[in-house]
C-alpha cells in the first residue's frame, strides 16, 4: 500500500490499480469516461465537494489547488507512483498510457490538445461562470450584466464548435478523442443541470446537438457520467 496521505482518508480496495478521486461534475467525469473508454483498471473515490472534501488535507496533499478530478498511479511511466490533477493532464496522460484517444501523428496529437486546451481555457470557465450566474447564488444578482456577459461568450464558442462540427462527426473528424471527451460532460450541463439552452440559444447549434447524442449514447460514456456518482 502506497504511503501517500491520500490513503489515510480514501483507503485503496486495490492498491495496484489506478485511483481516481473525482465527483460527477463537467471536470470531474472527463476521467471517468476516459477510464471506461479506455478500459484501464481503476478504483474511483468519490469526493464530496458540497461538504468540503476536496479541501480536505489528504486530499491538498495530491492535488493543492483543491479540486477535482485528480488521480494517483501506482504505476507511472517511469516505473515509479504518478499523482496528478488538472483533467486535461489526465486525458492526455490516460491516453498516452492506453494508447487510445489521442493521434500517435505528430500533427494530429497537437490539434487534438489545442482544442482540449480550448475547452480547458475557454469552455470550461465560461460555461462555469455561465452556471453561476444563471442557476446558482448568482441569479439573484439584480445586475444581469455579468450573466449577459457570460451567456453570450459561451454562444460564440458554441458556435465555434458548431462550425467545427459542421462537416465532421467529432472535433478531430472520423476519430472520437480526448478532445470529445473534455467537451461532453460541458455542454451536457450547459443545457442540462445549468439550465441555460435558452439563454445561449442552444437550438441554432444543431451540429453540436448531433454530437451531443451521439457522444451520450456511447456505452462508456453512460457508465464514466456515473462513476463518482453518488
Ligand atoms: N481546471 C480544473 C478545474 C477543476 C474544477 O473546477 N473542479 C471543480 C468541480 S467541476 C471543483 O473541484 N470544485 C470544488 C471546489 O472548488 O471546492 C480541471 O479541469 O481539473
């Protein structure tokens, strides 16, 4: 059994399997659903952020930012233990380890992380903010301003994945990637959980709307949306 502080909390049933401590938000099943495409091994831990697990000191100890997803390796790449955080490191390490996902084509790897990268830098934190402003304590906020700004950048990007989408089935064409991946979970609670289908005019994005049932109805993609689920 691996000595990291995480284990004093969230004890391992199977130590030398890969160990997933995730919660079924956008973030956190980008990894469940790479491990159940992937079909490594791996034991999930779920972390109960509404009750402040993630600020948790065992839990600080793998990943200081104090968010999930983050995983822990027992077999890292250079035979020694791997903890990691951020989900788009995670995709990009899962599917380096398995093999899948991501293009061994040079040209195709770096496409492929840009727009995992622009779903990191961009979809992410606007659809979060969108979320906040729209369905959680910033909704009652009388200032709409800061919803109005949130709503229509997440359009634009939405509309940028729809242009992306329009002649291709997934965002690297003919291959489902991690690129995919990073995104459903996203737009799922956009229109979702969310509550904000009107407010982006999601109904303009029938490109998108295609992708989206098509990447829900994958079997693993079921299963990863509740691997941490309660
Ligand atoms: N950039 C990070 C963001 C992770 C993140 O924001 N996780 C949220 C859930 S989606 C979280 O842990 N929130 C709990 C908290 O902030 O206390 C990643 O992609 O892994």
């Amino acid at each position: 059994m691996s000595e990291h502080p995480i284990f004093s909390r969230w004890p391992a049933s199977y130590p030398d399997r890969l160990q997933l401590f995730s919660a079924p938000t956008p973030n956190g099943v980008k990894a469940g659903i790479m491990l159940e495409e992937t079909g490594l091994p791996y034991e999930a831990h779920r972390i109960d952020i509404m009750a402040n697990e993630s600020h948790d000191p065992a839990f600080l100890a793998l990943n200081p930012n104090g968010k999930i997803p983050a995983i822990y390796d027992p077999d890292g790449p250079s035979g020694k233990p791997l903890a990691l955080f951020e989900s788009g490191v995670i995709l990009i390490y899962l599917a380096d380890k398995s093999g899948q996902f991501l293009s061994a084509d040079p040209n195709t790897r770096y496409e492929t992380i840009q727009w995992l990268m622009w779903q990191m830098g961009g979809v992410g934190p606007m659809f979060g903010q969108l979320g906040f402003f729209n369905k959680f304590a910033g909704k009652d906020y009388e200032d709409k301003r800061p919803r109005d700004r949130y709503a229509a950048e997440s359009a634009r990007l939405l509309g940028v994945l729809d242009a992306r989408l329009a002649e291709r089935e997934w965002v690297m064409g003919g291959d489902y990637s991690i690129a995919d991946i990073s995104l459903l979970g996203w737009v799922r609670n956009l229109i979702g959980f969310y509550e904000a289908r009107e407010i982006v005019g999601f109904d303009r994005f029938a490109n998108v709307q295609r992708w989206l049932d098509t990447g829900l109805a994958r079997p693993a993609v079921q299963r990863g949306l509740e691997v941490t689920a309660a």
